[in-house]
C-alpha cells in the first residue's frame, strides 16, 4: 500500500501527463486558456469539498472539452453560446470528447469505475441539467466559473458579438441558475465584481 504523500506525488504526474495528452485537443476555441482557469476553479471548489473525488473532478474538467477537436472549425462559433442555432455539434463534442477522454485514460492506466465516472461527467456536462454527483457539481460549476472572470469575459463577449457591458449584464442574471454549489455563486460573484471594478478603473 503506497503512503499518501507518494500517492499524492504520483496523481500530481497523473495530472501533468493529463495536460500533455489534452493540449494536442485544446488549440481551439481558445479552449486551452479556459480549461487552465476552469481548472483552478476546480481545486478551491475541492478544498470546500473534501467528501469529492480530485482523481475525478481533475481529470474530467481537464479532458471535459477535448471532443471540440472533432468538430469543423467553420462549424464551431455555430455551436455554443447564447447564440447558438442548434445543440447537434454541443452534443457531438460530448460524446466524442467522452470516448477521446476514455482512451487517454485507459493508457495512463486510470481504474476502469474511475474512467467510467468521469466519461459520464463529460458526456452531458453541456447539455444535462441536472448534476449525476457532488463530483459532476462541481465540475460544472469550474466549467462555467471561467466565464466570469477578466479573461473569459473578454474572449466570449467578442466571440458572440455582445457588447461588453450588455454581456456584463446578462452574466449577472445567470449566475443562480447556472451554478450548483453556494461557494462557486459567490466565486462567479467575486470575478464578476472583477470584471466591473476592472471597466471602472480604465
Ligand atoms: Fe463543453
Ligand atoms: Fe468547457
């Protein structure tokens, strides 16, 4: 039986490998910036939660966005966001995402009831409402954190073509409705609050 601090050592290159596996997938979309902050959002979301799983959470938000790379880029700004015309490509890149993120796991050697778990979260962590676990939870809330800061603001407000402030204000009314867990409603809170006090200094 191996120690914690050896444990620990060894799923910290776990991750590192993770990350190599997934960039190759995550040059898109500007995919690679906001898997990086959705998962530090991750890690303070797991320090509230001790009864949550990190060798699920980690992987699953790391991989969760990788089946993107299967869709044709002419097709990708189509595809997400509040002007979304249809949910075909949303669902496609979780299902393929969910099977890349199997094979990525399965090489690294991941348990096969962990690979199992955190393929379920991704497939379905856009398009099901509802959360299959507190893992799941908060995955999907470090998912959707990132929109709220300085950086995912700026990217997605280009992207989607809304006015800045107008999609200040339209964050503002969703943070309830998106988010699962009270502590990643105040973080969606204290980044937006970022946003504005940024706009305010310029
Ligand atoms: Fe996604
Ligand atoms: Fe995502």
């Amino acid at each position: 039986m191996k120690d914690k601090s050896t444990h620990n050592k060894i799923f910290k290159g776990t991750i590192n490998a993770l990350f190599q596996r997934a960039a190759p997938f995550l040059d898109i979309r500007d995919n690679d910036v906001h898997v990086q902050i959705s998962y530090e959002f991750a890690g303070r979301l797991l320090k509230c939660y001790p009864g949550a799983d990190q060798e699920i959470v980690l992987p699953a938000i790391i991989l969760h966005d990788i089946g993107w790379k299967t869709i044709p880029e002419e097709e990708l700004f189509n595809s997400f966001g509040p002007k979304m015309k249809d949910n075909t490509n949303q669902r496609r890149h979780e299902t393929e995402g969910a099977k890349m993120a199997d094979d990525i796991l399965s090489s690294l050697g991941f348990p096969r009831n962990k690979i199992d778990q955190i393929t379920s979260i991704i497939n379905g962590h856009d398009t099901r409402l509802e959360a299959l676990s507190l893992n799941d939870q908060l995955v999907k809330d470090a998912d959707k954190l990132w929109r709220f800061t300085p950086t995912g603001v700026d990217i997605d407000h280009k992207r989607f073509g809304i006015k800045r402030d107008e999609y200040v204000a339209y964050l503002d009314t969703v943070i309830e409705q998106w988010m699962f867990t009270p502590e990643a409603k105040e973080m969606a809170q204290e980044a937006l609050n970022q946003v504005k006090e940024d706009v305010k200094g310029k």
